[in-house]
C-alpha cells in the first residue's frame, strides 16, 4: 500500500512567516450588483413595510419562503403572494464562538432556522436569536422578529434585526 | 440499454497534508503518475482523462481543472471535469465509469485535486458565496453555521448526546493512524480528547471537524477486457447513483439526507443489492464531520434512523466489527483535501477488496463495499458501489 502513495512534501506556517519558501500572492478586486429577482424583490419590499411574505403554488398548495416565481416541485409559476406573520418557532440553531476566518468571538451568535407562521410546515428561513441568554436557547422555541425602526430600513433580510423569544 | 462492464484496476495518491509545496498541478502528477504505476500502465493506455477539483475560489484560478490538466495527464486527450462541490470525489468515479460504460473509451485516467491551503486568511472565505446573495449573505453567515444547525437538527430529533457522535471521531483518527497517506492519525485519542476541543459553532467543535488538507488521489478505470488483461484482481463498478435536494436549504428535513437515500437507491438498483445491511461489507461514507458520518450511513439505508450512533458505540463500525466503516480513517483522520478526499474513499474500497489495504485491511475477505460523498450546499449525494 505504501508504495501508492507519493512522499509529498509537507510545509509548516513557519516556513511561510520567515519567508523560507517562495510564494505569489494576489488580492481580488471583484464586486458584484445582484438583482434581487421578480420573487425577492417583492419580499424586500414587504421587508421595508414590515411585513413578511411568502407565494403559494396554486398547484400543490405549499406556501414557501423564501418566496419563489415557480415551484420547484410543480415546476410551475407562481403568482400568487400570501402574508406571513413575523412570529415562528426554532427549527434549529447553533450558538457560534468563531468568525469565518476563525478569529473568536466573546459573546456567540446565534444563528437559527426559524419555520414562519403561515407558512408550511418545515419552511424556514435563516436569521439570528437576540435578547435572549444563550443557555436557554431551545428547539421549538417560539421567537418574533425585532424590526429596525421604519425610517432606518432599506429593503433588506437586515431590516429584521434578529428574532427575539415570544413571551 | 447496454453498458459495458467497468473495472478499476490501479490507485494512487499523495500524502494528505496541512499545506504542499507542490503546487495543485505538480500534486495532480504525483497522484496520477502512483495510480498509472501501479497498474503498469502510462499515460499512452490512456483514451481520456477526468480531472476534477471543487471549489475554483481555493486557488484563485479560473477553469481550474483545466489549469492543472496537465498534471493529470490531459494533454492531447478527450478531458472532462465534473463539480458537485464535496461530493465531486466519489462523482469523478461516477464519470470515470460512464465514459467506459458508454463504450465510448476503454481506459480512463480519473484525478482529483485540492489545495486548500493557497487560500487567505482561510480557505472558510472561499465558501461564503455558497449563500443566499440576498436573503442570507448581509447576515455575514459563516459556513460553519449550516453545519452546526444541522448536526443541532439530527442530535435534537434522536437525543443525542456530544460523546455519541464524537465516537466517529474517535474511530477514524485512530483508523488513519495506519494510513500512510494521513494527516491526523492517532492511535492513543480518546472520546475525551475530541470533548475537550474548543467550541467553534455549538454543537460544533474543533475535533468534531476534518482539517484543511492539501492532496491528489487517482483511479485507472477500464472496459472488462482491458482490465482482464491488466490484472487479475479487477475491482469491478457494480453501481452508481446520484441526487440532488433543493437549494432551498431552510426548507428541508436536516435531521436525515434523503438525497443520499435517492443516491444509494440508484447505485443498489444497478448493484442488484436488495438487502444493503447483508450484501455490503465495508463503508466509506463521506466524513468531514463526525455527525455526518452517521447521518450517512442512515442515508445509505445501512442502519435506520438515529440508529448509527448506538451501532458505533457497540463497535459494530470499527475494522474488525461485523459493518467496517471509514477503516481508511476518513476524512476526519486522513484528511479532506475536498475532491480528493472523496476519491480518497473509492480507492480505500478498492484497496480493501483487493486484500491491498496493509494495517487497515479488515477482517473476513470483503466482497462489496459502497463509498459516498456529499456536497454542493449540503445536498448532493454521490454513491458508487464495488465489488470483486
């Protein structure tokens, strides 16, 4: 077996601090102007007004968000928009102690997925938990979502600050 | 329809390690150059090449497969890549098989490379733009979040405990401490050790997760009469399948990947396997964490729901237990260079029903393995089985 294997040659983080090795390096300059689409950016703008919305497949009958212009298990179009409320329950959530490049935090984030009232079963979104003691975060805990005031909001998924434990 | 039979016949690799000198083309060459050596044949054998690698992001190179062809023998031949994210190691071998079940061509080089460690400050920031440009990404996510509320999602529908599923962890670090291609082999870890790592993302910690990992695997794969006269242990392609949840991930069941179910229903029907727990022997599901190990082996139908956890603490997965799995150490003890850790899989079957497998061969003569990879935004599955 060992001989199917090439003797790669292993480098150390040392080796690039004190400039053992050579090495190129390139800094990207990409940026990027999404379209927000004919669906999201109808749900944008209940964002701004408040509000959440999903469509529902006249077809099957589910009622998604994120909303969608077809439905990808009827493979047919969409038009119809329903209202959600902004209250719904964790499906599941992680309490995160790290940023991407793995620099700690002190206080963690809790991010979730939380299944929207008035949606189907099993659909939802991605948001964070706030205002609430990390340790009491549960599976099944009903949240509502905590609104940045009327003037400050853009049209955005940040437009809901987080979602908070319902009383 | 007709297909032709498809046997591979060599492997090879490079050592998985933290960061290569060798660039992703030069580690392509080592990786490509074992597997044509060990089967005694050169690249003038060759009809076609695959060349697969996941994310371009990792290296900052456009058509990165392309890019590296040369290394993996691609000059002057048909080439094709495939990319279904984390599952790409184990899809390579899917279209190494079909180009030779097509009839199309009788010997196929199959190379998969990855070099994670180019990437600045770490290779996490090549995933990020896996998310929702609109709904999710002004949520600054992090990738380990998705697997958090995952593994969260599975420990909470079976009432898991941390040490349930740090077990895998156990088993396929002390497995790959016989590997000679590993990064993380340990023989002397213990469940403790992986409890005591730093929390990342709850219930995510720093042992529950394989390491970025540099490295090249490959398969000479060939039609039946090519390989009759190659050699006489051919591990022959009995089935494949693959499949694809929706990128609506918010929207899914996360407790039980019924992608991989569809995957191994597909790879079973061709196999003619009927009764998965008897007719397989060994198992390489796809391990970048320690949760999914379980959730795949649920996945591929080899224990029922929330059953994998008490079927690792009874020692049922280990190398001398009756379902060996990960015996190669996986990705969490071997390493997960992405695309080559998946192929890294294929050849430990390989190696394995060949009787090829040194410390890591397991008991009793195994005659059918199955290998899995999984991907994409966390909902490819791709299943290959093998048989002698």
């Amino acid at each position: 077996m060992k001989e199917h294997v090439y003797e790669t040659v292993y480098l150390r983080e040392k080796d690039f601090q004190e400039g053992r090795v050579l090495f190129e390096t390139w800094v990207p300059n990409a940026r990027y102007a999404w379209d927000a689409g004919v669906a999201i950016g109808r749900f944008l703008q209940e964002l701004k007004a408040g509000r959440l919305v999903g469509t529902r497949c006249a077809n099957c009958g589910r009622v998604m968000v994120p909303p969608r212009m077809f439905c990808e298990h009827c493979f047919a179009p969409i038009d119809e928009f329903v209202p959600l409320e902004d209250t719904g329950t964790v499906i599941t959530f992680s309490l995160c102690y790290v940023t991407w490049d793995m620099v700690r935090i002190e206080e963690p984030q809790i991010p979730a997925v939380i299944g929207i009232d008035g949606a189907s079963p099993g659909m939802g979104i991605m948001h964070l938990l706030g205002e609430v003691d990390p340790k009491a975060v549960k599976i099944g805990m009903r949240v509502a979502a905590v609104w940045k005031p009327p003037e400050e909001r853009t049209g955005a998924i940040t437009d809901i600050l987080y979602f908070k434990p319902l009383e | 329809m007709g297909r032709n039979r498809v046997a591979i016949v060599g492997a090879g690799m490079t050592k998985f390690v933290r960061r290569a000198q060798e660039t992703a083309k030069e580690l392509a060459w080592e990786a490509a150059s074992k597997a044509l050596e060990s089967c005694e044949l050169t690249l003038d054998d060759i009809d076609a090449v695959v060349v697969d690698t996941a994310p371009e992001a990792f290296d900052g190179v456009h058509m990165n497969s392309e890019y590296l062809s040369d290394g993996a023998g691609g000059w002057g031949k048909p080439v094709i890549r495939g990319y279904v994210g984390g599952g790409t190691g184990v899809f390579a071998a899917i279209q190494g098989w079909y180009h030779v079940a097509s009839g199309l061509f009788d010997t196929v080089l199959v190379v998969c490379e990855e070099k994670m460690s180019s990437c600045q400050p770490h290779p996490q920031g090549a995933f990020l733009t896996i998310f929702d440009h609109t709904t999710e990404r002004p949520l600054k996510p992090n990738l380990l979040w998705i697997f958090a509320l995952e593994m969260n999602a599975y420990m909470s529908r079976y009432g898991l405990s941390k040490k349930d599923i740090a077990l895998v962890a156990v088993k396929n670090k002390r497995n790959a401490a016989d590997h000679p291609a590993a990064l993380l082999g340990d023989p002397n870890i213990t469940v403790e050790d992986i409890l005591n790592t730093e929390v990342l993302a709850w219930p995510v910690q720093r042992g529950d997760v394989s390491p970025i990992s540099d490295g090249a695997v490959a398969l000479v794969m060939c039609a039946e009469h090519v390989a009759r006269r190659v050699t006489d242990k051919p591990v022959w392609v009995e089935g494949v399948g693959w499949s694809l949840d929706t990128a609506y991930w918010t929207n899914r069941d996360l407790s039980y990947p019924v992608y991989v179910e569809e995957a191994a229903r597909m790879a079973y029907k061709m196999a003619g396997i009927t009764e998965p727990r008897k007719q397989i022997h060994i198992a390489e599901p796809y391990d970048p964490f320690d949760y999914k190990e379980l959730h795949h082996l649920e996945g591929l139908l080899l224990f029922d729901k929330g059953k994998a956890p008490e079927a690792t603490a009874l020692g049922i997965t280990q190398r001398d237990g009756d379902l060996p799995v990960c015996p190669s150490g996986g990705l969490l003890g071997v390493g997960n260079p992405i695309a080559a850790a998946g192929l890294m899989k294929v050849a430990e079957i390989f190696w394995q029903l060949r009787g090829e497998a040194g410390a890591r061969q397991v008991p009793g003569q195994p005659k059918r393995g199955v290998a899995q990879a999984w991907g994409d935004l966390m909902q490819v599955g791709t299943v290959i089985v093998l048989g002698i």
